[in-house]
C-alpha cells in the first residue's frame, strides 16, 4: 500500500524534459511509482494500488522541492525547524554554513568563544543577538556535536559546510584574528577540518572579503589566512567523498582581481572540488563584469577545477535605516559618517559638504555593485515615527522632493534626521531595466552559473532573499518569461542538487527521495516582504507569505498546506559521503603559478 497518491498532477521532473500528467505514489518516504496518463487531465488515472491518503492534483504542477544553495539557517534551525519563510516556498533542502561562518567547533576549554561566534554572527550576517543567545543550547563542541544537535528536529533537509573562521578561532583563540597559525596549529585546524568532514560537514567555506568584521569591528578571522593555509585546508576537502568548497573574496561584489581569480583556482584545483561563490551582481550599467567574473571559471575548468558563481533570479526586497548597519556602510567613507553616534551622524548628513562627499562616493568605481542602491529618489519611505512624517509611508523620494523644492538625497536625509534616523527605507535597485534582465538570462545560460544566494537566515531585519523561488516561478510563468517553466524547476531543483552531489534528490524520479512541492501555475508567487516579530528575545524579521503553493513534502512527509506548516520534522541532516556523492571538476591544462605562501 502507498502512503499517499497524487492524482493527475502535471509532473515537472526537474531534468527540463518536458511536463507530462501522472499519478504518483508515495512509500516510505520515497516515490514509489509514476504512472503516466497517456491521454492527460481528462482520461482519468490508471493506478489501482491503493494509498491510505490521496489527492487529486488536476491543473496543479508537481516539483521536485527545491534547493537553496546559500543559506545561514545555521541558528535559525533551532528554534524554526522548519527554516521559514523557505520551506512555504517550496524549499526542502538548505545549505549552510557559508561564507567562513559556522556555529561551530567550539573549543571547551575557552567558553567565551560562544560569546565571541554569537557577537560576530550578529554583526557580520545581521543576526539577532538576543535570538542566538536564547534561542539556540550552544551545548557543542565538535562539529559533528553540532549536526548531532540539529539531528531529528528538523522539517527541512540542511547540509552544512564547516566555517574557516570557527576552525582558526578552536586552534588559535584570540590570535586568530591577526595570527597566523604555526606548523603545529595549521595540523590541528586540518585535524579539525577531517574532523568535520567525517562527521558529515559538506566541505569548507571561507572568506577574505574586506566586508566582513566581527563584533568588534576588526576583519574576521579568515581574512587574515595566507594562500598557503587555503590551500592546505582545501587538499584536505579533497580527501573526502561528496565534499565542496565556498569562498568568498572582496571582488565577489565587483570584479576579481588577478590574485583572487588565481588564488580561487588554485584552490579548487588543489581539492578536485567545485568551488561556488556568491553573489554574481547583473546589471546592464556594468556588462563588462559578467564575462570579466565568468573568467575566472574558464580559467579553472582549464586547470581542471570548477568555479560556479551563484546569481539571483529576482531582486529579493530589502528595507534600510540610516540609524543601524546597512549596505550603504560598505560604500567606501559612508561608514566613517554612519558609524558616528545619532547626534553627530544627524549633524554631518545635513551638512551639505557632506552629503556632496557621500555622493561623489557613490558614484565612483569603489563603490562597486552597492552603486545600485544609490538612486535615491527612487527609494520607497517606509515607517515613519514622527508627525512631521505623517502621510510620507509609502511614497517616493524623488515625489517629496519635487513638492518641497530640494534634491532627493538632502530630502531623504532630513526625513530621516526628523525620526532621530528610526525611518525605514525601501530602496528600488536601479537594475530592474529590460536590458539587465536580457543580461540575467543570458548569464543563466552559462555552465558555471548557478541560481542562489538567498542568504537566507541572514540579514534578518534588512533583507527577504528566501522567498526567490515561487518568484521566480510567477515570473517565469506569467511575467517576463524569460526562461520556459520546465527550465525554471530544473534550475531550481535539479542543476543544485548535481553540484553538491545530492544523493536521489533534484528529480521526480522512482526510487528517488520524495521532496515534492505542489502548487498552482496561475497564482504561485511571493507575497510582499512585511516586518513581523516572532524571533526569541521578541526580535524582528522580514517574512513573505507563499502564494499559490499547495503543498510542500520533505521525504515522503507534508510539512506544509496551503501556506500553513504541520509541525511534523521529517527533514534530514545530510552528511557529507552518506547523502553526497563527489563532484568532479572537469578539464585539463592550464596551471597557476605560483602564489606567495
């Protein structure tokens, strides 16, 4: 007897074949059979066995579920098990610990670590303090402790790749930020690392983007890594069946430098792994970066390694303050202003000398992809907290603007210094143009190109990236179009799960895992991003409702209906060699010179 049965539903299978109408059923939390209907919707099913539930999916679209490559669900788990909003979008599968950062290992003998993680976690990936100090037992040590903890209380599957800067911060405490590790502490972070690996972590990631500080303000840990040191980490990865690498450098946000793109070769060359990175920005204001990134994979698939950038299909809604962390700190010289207590901060934005130095930064080549969000007559006024600001929620800058007689920057500043900096601010990129979105579709079509880097999990307040599935899908289906739905699923679903060598997961196939998503082609979508508080310490985040999506299935189990989760936990921890299989990386010839160790 099956568990359950879906009838007549219009299967996307994730290999980008085309659709087909059958009934599908479901055993011990895999698909036990797909019985096509040769004559579709109308002729009726065929499958006699018997199911102890069934469903009649006529007109709905069945998926595989799918596949978030970049998340930072590493905290969240624990007190969200099932990762939301992702799995409301049809997301049953996450990848964790990206960008160097990962929750553990934990060295037992200096218990402060916990605080120092906790601390950088919240300013590095914007994380609340008080959500990660009570919402998850930080009672690990090892990073196979950690997977132990998440293990049978999850509603989603999550891998994880185990984070440089916790190995450095075990072996070297302190030192870590500044040191660099001696012979004896670069063999226990490598001890550490096989560690991990053997217990399950997907491979390393790390980071040397100068974005990325601690709690303290200093560059986090990994930064200060020497190539020789990367190196010896990623041979290390390569030791490991179904293992990975994710790097993360300063020119991720614009273009590499020749030190980058070499030093990224050679590290997936030295670990026989892919390498992904994140986030490939598509603007047709700068078409020249698109194939000045994707070099640096051809060079390595000539090396015989594989780079794979991680590009968004959408563009995830953001909010931002002047009064608290946000992107336009990492413009060069805005941090110096920004970073200044309220009074003083509100004294130098309307200082017109100032505001014209910040402008000027703006446009200049070192601000690189965070130019976008620099138009600000173009930005949306969000919730005000002053009556002076009243009737102002909801409209454009550049519209106050023209009323009141001044320039949208100094208009945008003295709205927000009248609400002490409070004022929420809802920017609209300036790449949402035909001409970028041809640019997107055309970079889709590369082989190194992957679709990701929601950051979900991070950024919590500011950003609402995880919702770019049933986005996508709206838009394939009844917006831009610009690639077929067939496609669409398959890059979603199937093309992540080959990368990280998911094992019988991507695909509707039989024999294969039952991560499923149901959901209607008229209606699928994301609603709007809104700010709620439900995060431990009575913390906020920005949410999105799932639209159309009828139901999501994670092995074999629905977790959610209509929207609305069930409470059941059948998510996985997928572990690296058990629930992946190595990835090659292709090619041959081409070989780095050498770089200074």
């Amino acid at each position: 007897m099956l568990d359950h049965l879906i009838r007549r539903a219009t299967v996307v299978d994730g290999t980008g074949g085309p659709s087909y109408v059958a009934d599908v059923g479901i055993r011990d939390g895999r698909i036990a059979v797909i019985d096509r209907i040769p004559g579709g919707v109308k002729a009726g099913g065929r499958l006699g066995e018997r199911a102890r539930t069934e469903e009649d999916a006529a007109g709905l679209v069945l998926a595989p579920g799918f596949v978030d490559p970049h998340t930072h669900y590493d905290a969240q788990l624990f007190w969200d098990p099932c990762a939301s909003p992702s799995m409301s979008h049809g997301v049953t599968t996450v990848v964790g610990g990206n960008c160097g950062f990962t929750l553990a290992p934990l060295n037992p003998g200096r218990p402060a670590d916990a605080d120092y993680t906790r601390r950088m976690m919240s300013k590095v990936e914007g994380m609340s303090l008080a959500a990660l100090e009570e919402g998850a037992p930080w009672n690990w040590s090892s990073f196979g402790d950690y997977l132990d903890a998440l293990e049978g209380r999850v509603a989603v599957n999550a891998g994880f790749m185990v984070g440089h800067c916790a190995l450095r911060r075990y072996v070297m405490g302190p030192d870590a930020v500044g040191g660099t590790p001696d012979e004896e502490q670069l063999r226990r972070m490598l001890g550490l690392l096989h560690d991990a690996m053997d217990a399950g972590a997907w491979g390393l990631s790390t980071t040397r983007s100068d974005t990325h500080s601690d709690g303290d303000g200093r560059p986090v840990a990994s930064r200060h890594a020497r190539p020789g040191e990367l190196l010896a980490l990623a041979r290390a990865v390569g030791e490991h069946e179904g293992t990975q690498l994710e790097a993360i450098v300063a020119g991720c946000l614009d273009r590499f430098t020749e030190e980058e793109s070499e030093l990224l070769v050679r590290m997936t060359v030295a670990a026989g792994r892919p390498l992904n990175w994140n986030v490939l920005t598509i603007e047709s204001a700068a078409p020249e970066r698109v194939p000045h990134q994707l070099a640096t994979s051809e060079r390595a698939r000539a090396a015989g390694g594989r780079i794979v950038a991680l590009t968004m299909p959408v563009l995830a809604p953001m909010n931002m303050s002047l009064g608290s962390f946000c992107a336009l700190n990492l413009i060069p010289g805005w941090g110096d202003v920004l970073g200044l207590p309220v009074p003083e901060r509100v004294a130098r934005l309307r200082d017109p000398a100032v505001r014209t130095a910040l402008l000027s930064a703006a446009a200049s080549p070192q601000a690189a992809a965070f130019h976008r969000l620099t138009d600000f007559g173009r930005y949306v006024i969000g919730d005000t907290y002053t009556k002076e600001n009243d009737g102002l929620t909801g409209r454009e800058v550049r519209d106050i603007a023209a009323e009141r007689g001044t320039d949208p920057f100094a208009t945008l500043v003295e709205i927000c210094a009248t609400d002490d900096l409070r004022t929420v601010l809802w920017p609209t990129p300036t790449d949402d143009d035909p001409a970028s979105w041809e640019l997107r579709r055309r970079a889709w079509d590369h082989e190194d190109v992957l679709l990701g880097g929601s950051d979900a999990g991070a950024h919590l307040d500011r950003m609402c990236g995880a919702p770019y599935t049933t986005r996508f899908l709206g838009d394939c289906l009844r917006g831009r179009a610009l690639v077929p739905l067939e496609r669409a699923v398959r890059m979603l679903t199937d093309e992540p799960a080959r990368l990280f060598g998911l094992r019988d997961r991507g695909r509707i196939a039989e024999g294969w895992c039952a991560d499923l998503v149901l959901f209607d082609p008229e209606r699928v979508d994301a609603g709007p991003a809104t700010l709620v508080r439900d995060l431990p310490g009575d913390g906020a985040r920005l949410d999105s409702r799932a639209v159309g999506v009828v139901s999501v299935r994670v092995n074999g189990v629905e977790t959610v209906r209509h929207d609305v989760t069930t409470g059941a936990l059948p998510g996985r921890v997928l572990r690296s060699g058990r629930d992946t299989a190595t990835v090659g990386t292709g090619g041959t010839g081409w070989v780095a010179r050498e770089i200074s160790e």
